[in-house]
C-alpha cells in the first residue's frame, strides 16, 4: 500500500514537473497544509504569550501543527525580513501588529505592508493613560489644565521612541494641544508603571493589564482609554475622546499575514483556522486574564484596516520628528 | 499559616511535584549546555504549562527557571564556557578547580551553595516582600545608573594585571553591545544599512563566542602540535565539598547571598551582574587574593550563591508589583497571567494559597535540583575523560546549535564565530576577557538609564546627586578605584622590577 502510494505521488511529481513545478498546482492547495506551518513572532511578552496560544488552537484546526517561532528584535524588522523573504506558499506566516507600519516609517524596513498577504486579524490592545490615585486628578480635562497653567513640563512615561505607546503618547498630546508641554520618557521592559507609582513620572501609557493590580489596590487611576471604545474589564474608564481628546482613536491590532502572492484559497484555510482559534473559549478565557480582546476580522477587511492605520502611523512620525 | 496549610497538599500533589521535577531538569539541561539558556527553555516550557492546572503549570516554571540558573555552572566549571551569562564568573575560578582535577569539588559547592542561595532569598521573600519592593522601587534611572557604574569598577579587580588592557577589554564590551536598534530613541547604531543587524549583539552569542571558540582554537592548535594537555582518569575524583569548606567560606556565603537578593529586586539589573559583584567582594576581602582566578573555591562559591538568590530577589518586584526583572521573569510573568495570576499588591490578598504554593514549588525545585546535580556529578566528570580535541568539536557543533535557537537567527552564529576570533586575538595581546563580558552585561543598563536620567530631569546632570544611594554607589566605586591605584603603587614600591609594574605602564 505504501510503496503505491509513493509511486503515485512519483507519478505526481513528475506531471507537476512537466507542467512546470515552480507553479504551486491546485491539489496542493486542496491539500493544504501537508506539513507543519511556521508561525513567525516578533515580540516577547503579551505578544508572545498569545501567538503561542493562538498557534496552539489553530494546530488543532488545522490538522498540521503550528510552530511558533520566536524571531524577535530591531523592533519587528528581524522577523518581517525572515518571513519576507520565504516562499508564499502559506507555510510561514507572520503574527504580526501595527509595527509593520511603524517599522517602515521609521526607515527600519526595505519593504512596507503590501509585502504581505493579510490572513486575519485577531486581537486588538487598547493603551491606557493612567496617574497617580493621589495626583488630584479625577478626569483627563484635569490634568490637561494642571499642565496648561502650571510651570513645569508633565513627565510622560511610555515604551521607546517609534513603539506602539509612545506613538499613542504623541497622539494624544497633539489631540489636546499640550504637546509642548510634555516631556516624553521612554523606558523599556513595561516599566513605566512602577516609575509612575514611584512618582518619578507625572502619567504614564502602557496596556491596561500593566495597570489594573495597581488601579484595584488603590495606587493609581486610569483617567482614559485611547480606543473609539472603552474597553471591557475596565468599561468605566471613559475613552480619551468623551473626556475631550477630540476624535482620537488609537488601536494596536494583532493579526496574521503571509507573505505576498500567497494563494487565495491557502489565505482562506488559515484565516478560517484564525476565525475558529478566535471563537474558542480558551483565547476568550485567555483575553481576560491578559488583558487583551479578541476582535476578529477577515483578510478583506483587515487589509483596509492595514492600509488605513499606515496612513495614521505616517503623519504621525513625520510631525513627531 | 492557614494558607501554608492548604497549600501543602496542592504542592504535594503528583502530578505536581512531577510537574516541577520536568521543568527542573529541562532547565539543568538548557542551563547546562552552552548557548541554550533558561530564557530559551522557559520558551519552549510555557506552551506545555497552558494545558496544565495552575499550581501545576506555575511549579513547572519556576523549576525551569530554577534548574536553568543552577544548571548553568556544570558548563562553567567541567569545560569553561558558562551554560548562561549568570555564569560567567564562576568560569574563573571553577574551570581552573575542574582542570587540576577537582571538578567534582567545584561542582559539588556550586549546587549546594546555589541551593543555599535560593532558599535564602526565598526566605528574605516571604518575610519581608513589601518592605523589600518598597525599597526597590525607589532605585530609578539615576540610581541604577550608579549601581551599574559600581558594577563596572570591579573591572579594577578583573583586569589581572594591567588597568590599561582591563580598560581597553571593558570598552570593547561596551561598543560591541551599542550595534543595532537604539532602545530610547530608535534609531540605527552601526548597522551599515543592514537589515539583519537590527538585531544587535545578543549577549549570550558574543559571550559563548569569546568563551567557546579561542578555547577551541587553541585546544585543536595544541592537539596538532601534539602538546595536548589530557587529564588522567585518575585524576578526575568526584570528590565532594566537605563541611569544614563551606564553614570557612561562611561570610562569603552569606554576603554574596545578601547581595543576590538584593539585586535580584531591582528591576532591571539581574544574574550576572549579581555574579560579579559577589565574586569582587569575595575577592577584595580573602586573605588569599592571589590565588583568585587560579582556582580558589571562593570564587566558585560567591557568583553561585549570588545568581540563585537572584531568583528568590527576582520574584519580590514580579509577584508583588508585576515587574519583571529580566527576559526569563518575563515569561513567567506570562504563565501566571494566562492562570488568573494577577501579580501586583491584591495577590497576597486574594490569593494567598496560590503564593503559598509558589513558595513551596520554589522549595520543591531546590530540592530536586540538589539531587539531580548530587548524583550526576559522579556522570558530569566524566566529561573531563573526552579528549579535548574531541570534546571541542562536540562544544563547537553545540555553540552553533545553541547560538541559532536563541533567536532562531544564522546572523547569530556569524555574530558568534566574528567575536570569537576577535576573542582569539585578544587573547593572544594578553588582554583579559572578563572584563569584556562586564562590558557586555553592563553596557545596555549602563547607557539606558544614563539617558532616561537625563530625559527626566530636563538635561540637569543634578539628577545623579540628588539621591543617597545614587550618592553610596558613586563613593564605592571612587573607593574601590582608588584602592586599586594605591595597592598598585605600594605593589610596584615593594618589588621594582616585578613584570606586574611594566605591564602597568
């Protein structure tokens, strides 16, 4: 039985050679996936976190496993570059987020996000503005005028220059016309939030996860959230917007691409596999405890997503500078 | 009390306590082979934990994590490469201890003091978590900024001979870690347009790279010239730390312990930096200063008491606050969030018998450790009777494996054979690594938080002054300088034309 069947797939091979094999035929796509699907992660932390779980439950979906390989470094470009450069065949794909765009802006990577085929989007993580529970501020137009009619500059803690929170900083300082007003201090390793409870900063940006602990133990208010939304676990908070931020909406997505040419059918399967793995319990338990939602969006409309947010990210750096 | 009760049996639980002992030996197995590290094994750890129970999946964690930091000096001692960058210090004196035959003596103090360290911090942990955490939230930029500058002065101690060579093998450290992506502001540092080194030096590839390849080089040079050194089977014992050892190395125990605590709950700081630290002061304050670096075992005991109690220190800021010290506390971090873990001030509240059950696990994996590592000294030594031009080739085929799976990059495995041919010619000027390696462990912290100072305080260099143990760290280290230059004088006062007083010069 075996010995047919590898005469066959011999048989196979060399009609597939005949009618030229750089050309990915239809039975494979019907077949997909036949081996293992390579699952490309750009960040540690959250990100990590939840690109192994994803990859965990789509495995299940897909029949085949999905690895997760961890390719961190030059703030996603590394792992962009590796995935890029692979064969678009659906079996490396990327768990990628809005620092395709802001990798790009920043002059980090040859190639921007129409190198890449999305798949689907699957989570998005709204950053919080949050100060000290004693600051004496109850609301964000508060603060705005404590800064407005004070002296000193308001010490701003975020993630480095050109990552996610710090774009979310200068979005949102811009919005309310304070920005010169601001002294944005960027730390690494999500440390802003013990800088603000040591008071060496005035506000911090960080995820809400990051802050929550601190909000229940009575250290530290949240005074917005910069989505168009507020958030669930904390559905309190106001958004930035309804406490006068103008109509500012910041969003980090995460989701899934492959690289460009990728088939249509092969994107269909796994964006399927990603719409199943996005209505499981375990990812719904998962955000939760996290702090991240689940907001599911397919290939279509995750691609006008991409290209909209690109534009936001681009005016963005360039009136940051 | 109650809560240590009830989460006794959760603790004692098979599948729990079996839960701990695989993490524990999938960490010593990481830890000990040269360029897989805890940080990699607790990777490939967490998705196996999502499946788990709670007590069961935070247990296989941390004895991961554990086994990972204790593991690493079974490569540090048996073939003088460090199984992680916490190691590197105690490759100074344990390789020397381990190639005049004392290898089993070496590694025998290694995982009792390791053991000694971690439950200590562990214990510094559970009476006094807020007291401690209040503590080391105060150290901000500024603050850690001089406690990394104090880390860099022990280059004094390091630098064997020469001050000027132990400078130059410092900065060297320091500038190979600035290539890539600027973490503050973002911008490319000696990357010459290329994508690939974004990524930068990772410092567990430029560390096995200046450990590992001029050690193999010169093995294969020696081999071919036939000036082969072997050990005797005879000679390599299994011989074990006696009581009367450890009593007398008690202050040093004890002080490097304290001090891994200590810089365990800052966040920010870590094994390594710990590891030096201890291995300075156990050296400034021997009788015995010369015979550091040929193989005292002080030198073995300080860096290994120091890096364990790293893990007990590491865990104050990441249970009580939700701050994780370092990458590999980063993803256990992870494991307890997707649990329902929520470190920060209401988990001793809300979840006292969870904590419970984490200090018991941390106490589990010790013990289990301790036993692993007992009785496979006896196996370990025997890894001395390998040829050594046969045992570089197996080091050299796992320096290319481990280097390539940290980031899943070949750029690391170039990055690792350049550095280590740079090494190789350093070595061959007599200048020391060891002061690279400091560089290397320091540089990152040293410039980000001199930077994040400044950004702080407007530009205003007061910043550095306005804080007393911003003020203590700077007086250590003109202290400790100082005490160099005067020993140094009075050295080359009592013996003119001593080699040293050249050199110097």
């Amino acid at each position: 039985m075996r010995s047919f069947g590898v005469a066959t797939s011999w048989l196979a091979a060399s009609v597939a050679a005949a009618a030229l094999i750089a050309v990915p035929t239809a039975k494979a796509q019907e077949d997909f996936p036949t081996k293992p699907v390579e699952m490309t992660i750009l960040f540690g932390g959250t990100a990590q976190t939840i690109g192994q779980l994803l990859a965990d439950l789509m495995s299940k979906e897909l029949g085949q496993p999905v690895v997760p390989v961890s390719r961190t470094g030059g703030g996603g470009a590394i792992g962009y570059s590796h995935v890029h450069s692979t064969r678009p065949d659906g079996y490396n794909i990327v768990w990628n987020s809005n620092s395709i765009s802001s990798g790009y802006h920043q002059g980090n990577l040859p190639f921007n996000y129409e190198a890449f085929e999305p798949i689907a989007r699957v989570t998005v993580e709204v950053p919080a503005l949050a100060v000290r529970a004693d600051s004496g501020w109850e609301s964000l137009s508060d603060m705005v005028e404590a800064v407005k009619s004070g002296e000193t500059k308001l010490k701003m803690g975020a993630s480095g220059q050109g990552s996610f929170t710090d774009l979310t900083a200068k979005a949102l300082f811009q919005e309310l016309g304070i920005e010169d007003k601001v002294v944005y201090v960027p730390y690494g390793d999500g440390k802003a939030p013990v800088e603000l409870l040591a008071g060496r900063v005035d506000a911090a940006i960080q995820w809400p996860g990051q802050f929550i602990p601190h909000v229940q133990s009575g250290d530290l208010k949240m005074l917005c959230v910069t989505g168009s939304e507020r958030v669930e676990v904390i559905d309190d908070v106001p958004t930035c917007a309804e406490a006068g931020a103008g109509d500012l909406d910041i969003t980090m997505w995460r989701g899934l691409a492959a690289p460009e040419g990728t088939p249509q059918e092969v994107v269909e399967k796994l964006q399927e596999a990603a719409r199943k793995a996005a209505e499981s319990d375990q990812l719904k338990d998962a955000s939760g405890k996290l702090g991240f939602e689940i907001s599911f969006m397919d290939a279509q409309e995750f691609g006008e997503l991409i290209a909209k947010d690109d534009e936001v990210i681009a005016e963005l750096l360039k009136s940051g500078n | 009390m109650d809560a240590l009760l009830s989460a006794l049996p959760l603790v004692a639980d098979p599948s729990v306590l079996l839960a701990i002992l695989v993490g524990s030996l999938i960490g010593l197995i990481f830890g000990s082979v040269p360029g897989l590290t805890y940080s990699l094994a607790l990777a490939v750890v967490l998705p196996m934990t999502f499946q788990l129970p709670t007590v069961a999946a935070v247990g296989m964690l941390l004895g991961t994590y554990i086994g990972g930091m204790t593991g690493g000096s079974v490569a540090a001692i048996l073939i003088g490469i460090p199984g992680t960058p916490s190691a590197a210090a105690t490759v100074l004196d344990g390789y020397p201890l381990a190639r005049t035959g004392r290898a089993g003596l070496a590694l025998g103090t290694a995982v009792l003091v390791s053991t000694f360290g971690g439950l200590f911090s562990l214990a510094v942990m559970i009476v006094s978590v807020d007291f401690v955490s209040g503590i080391a939230i105060k150290f901000g930029p500024a603050e850690l900024f001089a406690l990394v500058l104090f880390g860099l002065s022990t280059i004094c101690g390091l630098a064997e001979k020469s001050l000027l060579r132990g400078l130059i093998a410092g900065v060297i450290g320091l500038l190979v870690m600035t290539v890539g992506l600027d973490a503050i502001d973002g911008v490319q540092r000696m990357t010459f347009g290329s994508t690939a080194f974004l990524q930068g030096v990772d410092l567990l590839v430029a560390m096995v790279g200046l450990f590992a390849v001029p050690q193999i080089m010169q093995t294969l040079i020696d081999w071919r010239r036939g000036r082969e050194i072997r050990l005797e089977a005879g000679d390599v014992r299994s011989e074990m730390p006696k009581w009367s050892e450890l009593r007398r190395n008690f202050g040093v125990i004890v002080r490097s312990a304290a001090l891994g605590t200590g810089i365990g709950a800052i966040p920010g700081t870590g094994g390594p930096i710990a590891a030096f630290l201890a291995y300075d002061q156990a050296r400034r304050f021997s009788k015995n200063k010369e015979k550091f670096g040929k193989g005292e075992l002080a030198g073995v005991i300080a860096p290994e008491t120091a890096n364990n109690s790293v893990t007990g220190g590491s865990m104050i800021p990441l249970l009580s606050l939700g701050i994780p010290g370092d990458p590999a506390t980063a993803i256990i971090l992870g494991g307890l969030l997707i649990h329902g873990l929520t470190p920060g001030p209401l988990l001793f509240m809300e979840h006292k018998t969870e904590v419970y059950t984490i200090y018991l696990s941390i106490v589990v994996a010790y013990v289990a450790i301790l036993a692993f590592q007992y009785f496979g000294i006896k196996l370990f030594v025997r890894v001395l009777r390998v040829p050594p031009h046969i045992l570089s080739v197996v080091i050299g085929v796992l320096c290319v494996i481990g280097t390539f799976a940290i980031r899943n990059s070949f750029f690391d495995v170039y990055v690792m054979m350049t550095i280590g041919l740079l090494g190789y010619l350093l070595m061959r000027a007599r200048i020391p690594v060891t002061p690279i390696i400091l560089g290397l462990v320091l540089g990152p912290t040293l410039e980000r938080e001199f930077r994040t100072a400044l950004i702080l305080s407007d530009g205003s260099y007061a910043i550095f002054f306005q804080s007393t143990a911003a003020l203590i760290f700077f007086a250590l280290t003109i202290l400790i300088i100082a005490f160099h230059f005067i020993g140094q004088t009075r050295a080359r006062r009592a013996a003119p034309n001593a080699k040293a007083s050249i050199d110097a010069g």
